[in-house]
C-alpha cells in the first residue's frame, strides 16, 4: 500500500506540476502559466492556453481509487446531460505517474461569490439528484455508509500530532460515536430516499456553462440520502448567516430541509464536519485556530455564535496583518523558484578523474 507523505506542501504541489503535465503528454513548460486556483485536499491548476484545469491529488494512500473513481464518473458525466463539469478530451485519465494522480477537466465559468444565488445551488442540486443512480456506470460509487469516518480520522490524526487537546479530542469523538448510533437508528428509512449525492455542494463547487450552474468536485460523490446535501445551505442559513441563500435555494429545490423529521440529525452531522475539517491545518494560519474554537465552543455550549469560513477568517487576518501577507507572497514566490530548481538538471561537479596510466 502506498505510504503517505508525512507533509505536502504548495511547493510540493508546484514541484509535482510539470512532472503530472509531461505524464499528460503535455509540455512541462506550462508550468510557468499555470495558476493556482485552490490548494487543499486537491491542488487546482488553470492552464489558460489549454482552457484546461488540472486537478492534482494530494499524495496519500487513498489517491488512486479516488483519482480512479472520480476519472469513471467523469467519463459516465461527459455522456450524459448531467449539471457537471467535463473531463478534458485527449487524455487517458486519470493521470498517474509514481504516487501522483491526477484529473482534467474543461475549465468552465468562475462567478464571484456574490453572484452565485441560492436558486443557482437549489435547481443545479435537484438536478444532479436527479441522475438516475440504477445505471451501470454508477453501481461502483460508495454508499452512505459511515458519512463521518474522515472526520473521525482527522480528529484522531489531529490529537496524534497535537495539533488538539486531549478535552477536545475525547469530547469531539464522543460526538461522533453519538451520531453514528442515531444514523444506524434510522438508516433503513433513510435508505428509501437514497440518491446521488454530490457530497460538497458548496459555492465554491458551481460552475457555469451557457449561464447553467453546474458542479465539480466529486470526491466525495456517492449513493446517499439527499437531506446530507441539502442540510449544507440549511446549516450555513444558521451558522453563517445566509438565511436567504436557504429560502432561495429549498423553493428552487422544492423541498426545504429544515421541515424533514431528521433534520436535526443532518444538522449536528453536518456541523460536526464542519468543525473537524480543518483540524489537521491547525497550525498553517494564525487565523484557523480561534474560528476552530468559537465553532468547537458553540456546538458543545450551545451557543449561537454566527461562524466565517475558513477562508475568510484568513482574509481578515491577512488584511489586518500586512506584514504576514507579505511574508505569504514571498513564500509562494520562493515556492516556484524552489520547483523550478528542482526540475533543473544539476551539473556535473565530480572532479574528472585522472585516467590511469598505461
């Protein structure tokens, strides 16, 4: 079983990018246009000449049946009149050399945040459950069987490397070993209302083409009860205040899951989620620390503190810390001149070595 790396970094991500690109069968100098678009679980290259974006997974001992199966479902989305994203023509996906892995897809329409819409996420979202889940293609995909097992593996891989305290540690499992009793309660029932679920039907995952919102993403697609997708918008109405977004999306949907009689359950699950998923980046950022705990503090003392995203609580910080900001530009600077290095062909030092005499 492959090994995963003990840390991977964005230089990691850039050094890796020409090696994915030449396994592509593409020139290794579109590095130097590449952009970074995210970097997280999945690193996002845009190569705008291309109109291509690459999507370069995390080395770990998960990536190949996931870069495999996203590759499958991508192959089974280009076929059909699903609301997603292309794979990319010409490639044999997925990409694969070593332990990294890879996908390409058609680079489609990034929209602000501010102007995607509730109805936008609601209609691309009835759509994609609308997908007919009995066809071959899809018998392969993952059922809803443990929804919180990633986070129980980034809990206890956080507490390993002590990144949380032994109070958080043992307080946040018990969580989960809580909901895990009630998901197996009712999964019967659930079951009934299985269907394709996209996983993470974020804004950050709609894209446009022809002005249709369509998603990307699929790593965590797979057969499941929908309420796991539409409490998303439902618990980010509460917990980040975008009530409207909500109301927007459940009438275009046609269902509002606050009304379901699991609701509650979907939504301790899907906060629980929330405040594990960036356990293991604890120490990345000044700023993902104190979210990490106003989001802990509130669900285990019932508060109603109204929480940022991730994202945003850097943004604020980096707007308030210049000096931090700078510090993070030269870093990613020194990041591409570090992998440029990397891929530069080393001269021969050696001392010639003096022929022997005859």
């Amino acid at each position: 079983m492959p090994i995963a790396r003990i840390s991977y970094t964005e230089e990691d991500a850039w050094r890796d990018l020409p090696i994915l690109l030449g396994a592509a069968g593409l020139n290794e100098s579109l590095k130097n246009e590449a952009e970074l678009l995210h970097y997280n679980q999945n690193s996002l290259f845009r190569i705008p000449s291309l109109g291509i974006v690459m999507r370069n997974v995390r080395p770990n001992p998960l990536a190949a049946g996931r870069a495999k199966r996203v590759a499958k479902l991508g192959e089974y989305f280009r076929q059909s009149s699903a609301p997603t994203v292309r794979l990319a023509d010409g490639f044999t996906q997925p990409i694969n050399v070593g332990d990294l892995w890879a996908t390409i897809w058609n680079e489609e329409e990034r929209r602000p945040k501010d102007q995607i819409k509730g109805r936008h996420m609601g209609s691309a979202l009835k759509a994609f459950h609308e997908i007919d889940i009995s066809v071959p293609e899809l018998a392969a995909l993952p059922r809803w069987q443990n929804p919180l097992a990633d986070s129980k593996s980034r809990i206890r891989q956080g507490f390993t490397k002590e990144l949380i305290t032994k109070e958080e540690y043992e307080k946040l499992i018990a969580l989960m070993d809580e909901l895990e009793r009630d998901i197996r309660i009712v999964r019967q029932q659930l079951e009934k209302m299985f269907t394709l679920l996209h996983g993470d039907p974020q804004i950050a995952n709609l894209l446009f083409r022809d002005d249709e919102p369509i998603w990307c993403d699929f790593d965590s697609t797979m057969i499941g009860p929908s309420q796991a997708d539409l409490a998303v918008t439902a618990v980010n109405a509460i917990r980040f205040n975008k009530s409207e977004r909500h109301k927007q999306a459940a009438a275009a949907y046609g269902q509002d899951v606050m009304q379901d009689e699991h609701w509650d359950l979907f939504r301790r699950m899907r906060e629980a989620k929330l405040i594990a998923s960036n356990i293991l980046n604890l120490k990345d950022h000044p700023a993902i620390r104190p979210e990490f705990e106003k989001r802990y503090r509130s669900v285990f003392e019932e508060g109603n503190e109204i929480w940022i995203p991730y994202t945003e609580a850097k943004e604020n910080y980096d707007s308030e810390n210049p000096g931090w900001l700078d510090q993070q530009a030269s870093t990613q600077t020194a990041a591409k001149v570090t992998a440029d290095a990397a891929r530069r062909p080393r001269p021969d030092c050696r001392r010639p070595r003096n022929p022997r005499p005859r």
